[in-house]
C-alpha cells in the first residue's frame, strides 16, 4: 500500500483527541509508532465493503473506530479499521455491528440499498 501511514496515524490522533474533548471523554492515545505499525499490518481494503484502497482520491483510506468514540469506544489500536471514505461517512456513529447488519439488510433490498446508502452520506437521517 502507497500510503503515508505516519501521517494517517498523526491525523487520526488528533481528529481522536477533538472528538473526545467533544464527547466530554478522556482517552489515553496509543503513540504515533504504535499506530502506524498497526496500520501497516491491515490489508488495503475497506473493512467494511472490500474496496481496495489506494492513495488515490478515490481509494484513499480513512481510520474508522469499530466502537465509536461517541458510543463508549476507545483509542486503543484494536479498536480501529481501515476504511473507504463513502463507508466511512455512511457509517456514522454506528457500531461495526450495527453497520454490518444495515449493510446486510439493504443488500436484499431491489437496489441493493443504493438509494438509503446515498441519503446517509448526504446526512439526510442526521437532523
């Protein structure tokens, strides 16, 4: 993977400290090493969907909590997943599992959930 995982890693660290501080949450981050490494022992694919990630535009990979820190989650490393941005976005504040089932359940629907997936990364059920 053609990836800058340090930067990834230093990213992830301080978008995780902003969203603790918004959460009134105190969490005790992993080192910066300790992140990239774990990074770069994860395939290159989303998590989530399978997509192969790249430093494109397009397959650029984003750090996603399986538990969200919103929902209890921490900054352990294990705790963390690569993801594309669309399932990213999709996900939300949803737990892994919950998102998996979403997934799951619209896959059966006549669009395969194309249109619901559209709305939540637009942020139509947000309000």
């Amino acid at each position: 993977m053609d990836l800058n995982l340090r930067r990834m890693a230093r990213q992830w660290r301080s978008g995780s400290k902003a969203r603790a501080v918004r959460f009134g949450r105190d969490l005790v981050l992993p080192p910066i090493d300790e992140v990239e490494s774990y990074l770069r022992n994860l395939p290159p694919v989303c998590e989530y969907c399978g997509r192969r990630l790249s430093a494109s535009k397009a397959g650029k990979p984003n750090m996603d909590h399986r538990l969200p820190i919103a929902r209890g989650g921490g900054a352990e490393v294990t705790n963390l997943v690569l993801a594309c941005s669309s399932c990213n976005r999709a996900k939300g504040e949803c737990t892994e599992g919950e998102f998996r089932a979403l997934r799951a359940l619209v896959s059966t629907w006549e669009d395969s959930g194309k249109d619901l997936m559209r709305r939540l990364k637009l942020g139509w059920f947000s309000h």
